[in-house]
C-alpha cells in the first residue's frame, strides 16, 4: 500500500461505522435502555441524579455515556446517528492512540496494522451501533495507557495529568474495571523491566487525586441519592463484586465463556492473535520473565490478566472484555509486521491459512445471513459483495506483496462484512423490534396523541415482556404503563387514546368490552438474542410474538 493512500482504510471503517449508526434502529434492551436515560437526562437537566422512566434511579452504570448523550441530544436532537456520534469518534481518536502508543516502542508499520486490526475486529463494529458504555471505556482506556506510557518516556507532565484524566473518564464509563486493565499492564510491564523505582513512585498518588476530581461530580450525586451504599456499589460491588460472588448477578457463564466469545469478536484476526499471544508469552518466559528496558509488556499484562479475571466472573457478557481489544490488537500487529518480512518461514504460510479460513467463514456466514435469512435484492449492494469478494481473493494471492495477504485482505473482509451488515442485515432484523417499529410510528403519525399514548403490560414489573426503553427513546417521552384493566378503563375515555400491548393485553381488553381498532400489527423477537430458528424463515413465525397498537372507537 503507498503510504499516500494510508488513510482510506480509516475513512471507511468510519463510513461504515456512520452507516451503521444513522440505518440500525437502537437495540434493546441496553442500549435503548441507555439512549433513553440520556434523552431523559436532556429534558430535565438533572444531570447528577440519574432517573429512569421518570422516577427510578438507575445505579448500575456510571453516567459517562448519559451525560455525553443528553448534552448531544440538546444541541442535535435525538435520533440514531446522535446517540452514537460521540462514541464513533471516540473510537477514531482510540485508533489513533493506539497508533501512537505502538510507535513508542515498536516501527510505524507495526502501529499502522495494530490500529486497523483495532478498528476492523468485529467487535468494534458492535460497539459502534450497538453502542453501550464499553465503547467509551476502552478508548478512554487505550488513551489513557498511551499517555502515562508516554509519561514514563518523556518525564513530562502533560502526559502525566492526560493520562489520569483519561483514566478518571474511563471509570465514569463503567467503573473500576478501567483501572484493573491499566493497573495490569503497567505493574507487569514494570516487574518484567525490574522498575521497582517505577512501582513505588509516589507519584502515582498524585494521578490518583486527577482521577478522584473527574470522580467527584458523580460521587456527590451517588452520596446524595444513595449515601455510602451507593459508593460502595459503584468502587466495589460493580465490578469486583461478580467477581467474589458479592453481587446478585449470576448467569453461571463458566470458566471459558470468554475465551468463546473471544473467537467470534476478534474476528477475522483471531487465528493471528492466538499465535500472536502464545510467541509473546514464549519470548518472556525463555527470556527468565525479564524484558529490557526499550521493550514493553503492557499489552501482555494488560490483556492476559484482566481477561482472566473477567473470565471468573460469576455473571458475564460477551462484550466484557472488549476493553483489553486495542491491546490484543497491538500484539497482534507486531506479530503480523514480523511475519511481513518472513515470507519463506513456515509461520507465515500457517498464519496465511488462518486468515483465509477466518475469511472464508465470516464469507459463508454473511451469506446466510443475507441471502438466506433475510434474502438481499438490492442490485447495487450485491454488486458491491461481489466486487469486494474478487477484490479479497486477489489481495490473498501468494504472489501479492505480503503486506496485502496477511494485514489488508482480513481486513478488508472485515470492512466488506460490516458494511452489509449494517447497510442490509441489521436494518431488516430492526423490523422485528416492536418497540423502535411502534415507537417511529406514534411520533410519525399519531404525534398530536402522545399525551393518550400508553402501554398496556400485565406481566410483573421485574419481568421483560414488553421493552419499554426503545418505545420511549423513538416517542421522546417516558409512555406510561398500564398494567390492570381498570387502569386501562380510566384511559380508554377517548378516541385520541392509544394502547400498545400484547397477545395477553388484547385478550383482556377485548373480554372487557372496550371498542377499539388495530392501526398496526408487528412481529416481536428480542434481537439481541439471535437463534438459529429465528434466522430460518420457514421457523420464524415460532419465535416471534404480535404486538399492537390500538387507536379507542
């Protein structure tokens, strides 16, 4: 590639990223769930007591991604692409520090194919629609790594006090489990270096206070709602209590849920990756588990021991640890940078391999994806695959220059995926998500009814029947909830009044008598939560449920 052209592989993960952000509806139930927080935030300016629906705390997540949101929402309004803009271009600057953090130790090269490996994983597309706080996490965490690693470098202090912000910042995002990531990779990195001057430098005290000043707005407003259990939650039963079993989440995940989930969400890198990790940690323990001093472990102990960790974790989800990616991503481009210039030794071929095999299942996986469980007609987009398919095949040529085979034909795999991914695949699967669905058409065509509009939900309040967060995200309002047939008989006193409810609601309300009209019917599946009979469309029918909106006679 001429280094001329080297930002065009960045401009188009950012073009599909913005795809993916204005044509997804947003997910339920966290992410709606967190749009909606932000868009209530935004209305009724109390920006240190977080509510949810109006009334209900919510304690569970710091308010990084609530405050970013609300303030966006103010200035551009609410929409798709709004709630995810800070968050994409989050995600830019966190590839570029990556880059920069890679070029403190390692050649340009190595910290270009790091930050593309970064950026094209597949995870990093789902965090950039399917956006929850983990996306500012772990780029508030790569910078914050870039900048004290670039402290230790230079002695100054610019860096120094970047480097804490940045880390304050990624604990607004989610927590201590920031801290955990940083805090590894810099007390491994400075053990193998043998820096106990390093450990112990008092100096770190000092970042501490940075990061207890970002802290302080959200621990005022966690003392005034919640008192010392609030603080609690947050420095300590958040993160480390899923992890002593302190905490009441528990999906009993087993040991090697993210080791499994790590296959799919760093493709089409992974069977690089793997390599990558196992020659790394080879090289330190055949070097007696020291490294010199221009040398770095911070991706090692950064990675190695936080995905541990996690992986104890009495409850866990598949986007846990993302926030160790962009270091998986760097030792992954050193690793691939070093093979670049092996290009008769065994590893490069085996590594080839890999990559092809990678590709060519995320190849036979968009293809059912889009051609069979939501068939694609639109000429321009089949054009489109076709040309990136022959494009791949080529790059993966053994005659092409070994920077195309092993670094820019996964990538652009990647690119090409995504890109119908969020240009087809997941708008379609969108269309089964009851709540944007009915929520779009309310504020569309029935915006002079939204003071009549409500939910009619019999099921117990704890339980997730009816998804609340992207209906109120897509109305703009907090819809309230009926959840008796006498509450519902109050309402149902005019023919403005309009009720979203289920198969159990519509039972009861027509054994009530009440007159009413069906102005839309849709198909219900909880789309975050894909299976394969869903995908088939001859079994799909079995895993959906009616929803409806009635408009009273």
């Amino acid at each position: 590639m001429r280094w001329n052209n080297k930002y065009l592989p960045f401009l188009g993960l950012l073009i599909v990223y913005v795809i993916g952000a204005v044509k997804i509806d947003i997910m339920d139930i966290d992410a709606a769930q967190y749009a909606s927080i932000g868009s209530e935030m935004a209305d009724n300016n109390r920006f240190l007591d977080v509510q949810f629906r109006g009334k209900d705390y919510y304690l569970d997540k710091p308010p990084l991604l609530f405050w970013i949101s609300a303030l966006i929402f103010k200035i551009f309004g609410v929409s798709n692409l709004t709630y995810r803009l800070v968050p994409i271009l989050s995600t830019m600057v966190g590839m570029f520090a990556l880059y920069r953090f890679c070029k403190l130790y390692y050649s340009e090269r190595t910290a270009y194919i790091a930050a593309l490996v970064m950026g094209s994983c597949q995870a990093f597309f789902l965090m950039n629609h399917d956006v929850r706080c983990d996306t500012l996490l772990t780029n508030c965490v790569i910078l914050s790594i870039w900048q004290i690693a670039e402290y230790l470098k230079s002695r100054d202090w610019k860096p120094f006090t970047l480097g804490f912000v940045f880390a304050g910042l990624a604990m607004l995002a989610k927590g201590p489990i920031s801290l955990i990531v940083i805090g590894s990779a810099f007390f491994v990195d400075f053990v193998l270096k043998r820096q106990w001057k390093n450990l112990f430098d008092g100096r770190w005290l000092l970042g501490i206070l940075i990061i207890g000043l970002v802290l302080l707005p959200y621990c005022i407003g966690l003392y005034r709602q919640y008192g010392s259990e609030g603080l609690y939650f947050y420095f300590w039963a958040q993160s480390f209590g899923r992890i002593t079993g302190e905490s009441e989440w528990d999906n009993s995940p087993g040991l090697f849920f993210q080791a499994h989930n790590f296959l799919w969400s760093f493709l089409p890198w992974v069977l690089a990756f793997i390599p990558a990790l196992y020659m790394r940690i080879r090289e330190v323990v055949k070097n007696r588990f020291v490294i010199t001093e221009t040398e770095e472990a911070l991706c090692l102990g950064g990675f190695v021991l936080p995905f541990v960790a996690l992986s104890t974790a009495h409850y866990q989800l598949p986007h846990y640890t993302f926030v160790v990616f962009p270091l998986a991503a760097a030792l992954t481009g050193r690793f691939l940078d070093n093979l670049i210039d092996q290009r008769e030794a065994a590893s490069f071929r085996w590594v080839r391999i890999g990559l092809i095999v990678t590709s060519s299942v995320m190849l036979v996986a968009i293809v059912g994806l889009c051609f069979w469980a939501f068939p694609l007609q639109n000429i321009l987009l089949l054009a489109i695959a076709g040309l990136m398919t022959v494009l791949v095949v080529q790059l993966y040529n053994d005659k092409r220059p070994a920077f195309s085979q092993l670094v820019f034909a996964p990538f652009l795999t990647g690119l090409g995926i995504n890109l119908l991914m969020n240009t087809h695949f997941y708008p379609t699967l969108m269309t089964y998500q009851s709540g944007s669905v009915i929520g779009k058409k309310v504020f569309r065509e029935y915006k002079q009814n939204l003071d009549s509009f409500y939910i009619y939900d019999m099921t117990p309040v704890n339980e997730y029947n009816i998804f609340h967060s992207a209906l109120d995200y897509y109305t703009q309002r907090t819809t309230p909830v009926l959840r008796s047939l006498p509450e519902l008989k109050q309402k149902f006193v005019s023919n403005t009044t309009l009720i979203y409810t289920d198969e159990l609601g519509l039972a009861s309300i027509n054994s009530s008598g009440l007159r009413y009209k069906v102005v839309h019917t849709c198909q219900n599946f909880h789309v975050t939560g894909l299976t394969l009979p869903f995908l088939n469309p001859a079994l799909r029918s079995t895993e959906t449920k009616p929803r409806y909106l009635l408009l009273a006679n």
